[in-house]
C-alpha cells in the first residue's frame, strides 16, 4: 500500500460527509426556475454556496462568479494549474430503486445521483488538494479548484469563468474515466431538410425516430399509404425475423403505422446502438415512394443506414492518432405538412473541417434534393502525449494502480479538459467499474472513489513541486 493511498483512506470520513451533503441538493439546472440572481435556476447556485462555504472553512480563497461558476485557491507562483469539475447534475430520471438524492452506501458502493458523475471524483480531486494543502506543502504554482453548474448543458458558467479570469497555464478535469484522456474529436451536426411532398401508391405521412442529436435513436414509427396492406405486413414480418429489430405494424383508417424498436446508445459511439429509424427507412426503401419522401426514406435507408464511417458516401477518415471519423443520425422526422429533418452529428479528428464533411454529404444530398446546412461547430482538441501535464498525471494513475499496460486517450468528446490548451480529463471512472453516468441507480465504489484520491494526491503534488 501506497503513502499516498494510506493518506487518501485518512480522509474517508471527512471525504465522504462533505460528498454526501452536496449529494443531496437536488442541483439540475432549471432554466423555468431562473432568475436574474439565479440564472441556472437556484438549485445548481445552493451547490456552489455550500461547497464554497466549506473550501472557505477549509482555508482556501473562495470567489463565487455571478451564481454560474466558482473556485477555491491556494498556492503560489506564475503559472495556475486549473483543475475543472462540476457540482451540477442531470435530472434523476424513472427506475431508482433508492432515493437518488438521499446517498447511500450498500456492499461498499455509493448510491445516487453525482455520485460518478461529478461531485464524488471532484470532491476526490477537492480532497486530494485539501491534504497536500494542510500538510504544508510548498506549491510552485497557484492551484485553482474550478466548479462550474451547467456542465450537463451548456457550460454557461464555465465559459464566464474564461472570460472574466485569466486563463490557467495548464489543468485537469476529473469529469470523466482512467487513464489520461488527451483528444477529444470535434463535433458538427449537419442540418438535412427535404419537402413534405408526396406522389402515387406509396405515400409517407410521417416518420419519427429520435429525440436528441447525441442519441441512436431507439425506436421509429412510421405512418404511411401503402398499395397492399396485407403484403406489406407479411414484408414487414419477415424483415423484422431478419434483422435485429422488433416491431410492430397496425392497421390505421388510411393504411399502415409501423414502429420499430433497435437499441438506443451514446451519439460518440454510434455502432454500438442500433438506430431504429435507418432499419424502419431501409425497409421502406423497396417500395415506389415518390418525391421527397422518396428522398428521405431513400437516405436514410441506403445511405445512413448502417454507416457510421461514412463508408458509403466515400467519405471514411481516419487520423492516426486521433482515430476514426464517426456520425450519428441522431434526429430523424418527416412529416408532410413540415416536411423531412435530419441531424447527422459527426465526431471528427484533426485534418478534417466541418466544410469538409458538408462538400461529402452534399455529393449525394444535392441530387436528392435535400438541403444541407451546418450547425455549430467544435474544434478538435488534442495534447501531445509527451507534455508533463499528461506525463505526470499518466505516472500517478499508474503508480497507484499498477496498470502498466495504461495509454492516454481520444474520445468522442466533451469535457472540461478542451477549454485549456494544455487540458486535458483525468478520471475518476476506473476501468472495471460499469459506467452509471446519467443513469437510473447511479453509483461509484467507496474503495474507487478513495484509490483516486491517492491518484490525485500524487498528480498534483508532482504537479505543484515539480
Ligand atoms: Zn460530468
């Protein structure tokens, strides 16, 4: 056992009341609740009171920003290692079978929400600075603990801190897994339309599947007119034996309502889903649809349909170090008197630009009839491997877990990490562990979340006398 593990379990219980007080503020953001004192609704701001009353107690420097974001300080010097997490949360959600904003602690794990996903492995990183402060420790650097509370939207607050403050030299954000992650992609939907329009046998009414770019969508329901109801029936019947979806089709006063149901996943890992409104267009692809609801069933069945890699618009990439260009047809509706929208949201590597992505989706688009128009747009983030930032922080997790195989990593994207040029995320999810993130029943181990205290322990001490 580790020096800095043995200090780590010196702070369990201290750790763990402080956590679980924060735990328990319901901290979603309420934009029906907002104010202009509170303008994230008051909940996330009650966070950010109670943890910069304690950091005050605990003898940092405290500055709370307009309600939105705030820090704790200590240490000296020229530069500022910047370690960003958040004390905001997403909504609980159906299917706890605890109270997700009363904690509790069964067979060694933590239960509730924040309890991954931020406060536990932030109050870890919080602790771990806590100790290396009262132990005397001389810092070369100021060391600023930086809380925002809209993480899970829009970085409001976060991003009025890199206004209003100088940016930090270097930094971390313990908002995400073990070890290192060092890229994240970038991001851009592009935004698809297409008339309502509609011509002959086979007609399209409406067509919805998914609610949020980021997400494979689960389930597609279409309602539309069709030549032979009992033939498309016995169609849809044998589609449904052949390929990994369920469904189910019922007979409406004008022809036909067919859902499908695939399986819903992250928009940054979109193979691992299966998107229930590319299988429902593929099938209805085989009949003579006409005008633009040909064209949208005709790309989405064909040309989105199992295409994660932009393979069949010949526009697959990958960077050697940042890896694969990835899309998620995360938003897919039709309706005839709104007409046909799609949302492909792209994670891409450096060497390719949203206008890049657009030029490839336009080649098939444009013949189609369907128009294509960007959404906003991320950069990709990448620190190089040999910076002391990832070197240290890599040296300190394998240290402490003995996982010598441990590489840093690209990701989809988005944490905290990408605002700093030399940021980058850093825990607390440890490998082994399932990820609970967003989930009903959320959860970290006691014994994780106190191993990355002594990680964080380590990281910053060889960060702060370095
Ligand atoms: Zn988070």
């Amino acid at each position: 056992m580790t020096e800095w593990l043995k200090a780590a379990q010196s702070q369990e219980k201290d750790y763990l009341n402080d956590l679980i007080s924060l735990m328990k503020i319901p901290s979603v953001r309420d934009d029906d609740a907002a104010t202009d004192e509170y303008p994230l609704g008051p909940r996330p701001a009650q966070a950010l009171k109670a943890f910069l009353e304690m950091a005050d107690q605990d003898g940092f420097k405290t500055k709370n920003i307009d309600n939105l974001v705030g820090y704790a300080e200590c240490g000296e010097g020229d530069e500022t290692l910047a370690i960003l997490a958040h004390l905001d949360v997403m909504p609980a959600g159906k299917g706890w079978d605890t109270d997700p904003f009363d904690p509790v602690i069964k067979d060694g794990n933590l239960y509730g929400r924040g309890a991954s996903d931020d406060k536990g492995p932030g109050m870890a990183a919080y602790y771990a600075l806590k100790y290396l402060k009262d132990q005397g420790i001389k810092f070369n650097k100021r060391v600023r603990f930086i809380v925002g509370t809209d993480e899970e939207s829009n970085w409001t607050g976060m991003h009025r801190y890199f206004e209003v403050e100088p940016a930090p030299t270097l930094g971390f954000s313990p908002d995400a897994e073990f070890p290192v992650i060092n890229g994240e992609k970038g991001q851009v939907s592009l935004l698809l339309s297409v008339l309502g329009t509609n011509e002959g046998d086979y007609q399209l009414k409406s067509f919805a599947a998914g609610l949020r770019f980021n997400m494979v969508p689960r389930e597609a329901v279409a309602e539309v007119i069709v030549k032979d109801r009992q033939q498309v029936q016995s169609d849809f019947a044998r589609f449904l034996d052949n390929n990994p979806v369920s469904g189910t089709a019922e007979e409406t006063a004008e022809g036909l309502k067919l859902t499908v149901i695939g399986k819903a996943a992250h928009g940054m890992e979109p193979e691992k889903g299966i998107n229930a409104g590319t299988y429902l267009a593929n099938f209805l692809d085989q009949y003579e649809f006409k005008a633009g609801a040909q064209s949208f069933i005709h790309f989405l069945g064909k040309y989105l349909h199992l295409n994660t890699r932009m393979d069949s618009f010949d526009g697959a990439f990958t960077d050697p170090v940042m890896g694969e260009l990835t899309m998620n047809a995360g938003i897919l509706n039709f309706t005839t008197a709104k007409g046909g929208d799609i949302n492909m949201n792209f994670r891409f590597p450096k060497g390719l630009t949203p206008d890049d992505l657009e030029a490839v989706v336009k080649r098939v688009a444009d013949p189609l009839g369907i128009a294509v128009k960007q959404g906003p747009a991320q950069a990709p983030h990448y620190v190089d491997p040999d910076d002391p930032i990832v070197k240290t922080l890599m040296a300190a997790y394998v240290h402490q877990t003995g996982d010598q195989n441990a590489q840093p990593e690209v990701v989809g994207g988005g944490t905290y990490g990408r605002l700093m040029k030399r940021g980058v995320a850093f825990g607390a999810l440890m490998p082994n562990t399932p990820n609970t993130m967003h989930q009903a029943n959320e959860f970290q181990p006691v014994a994780d979340l106190i191993k990355s205290m002594a990680i964080y322990m380590e990281a910053i001490n060889n960060l702060v006398t370095d």
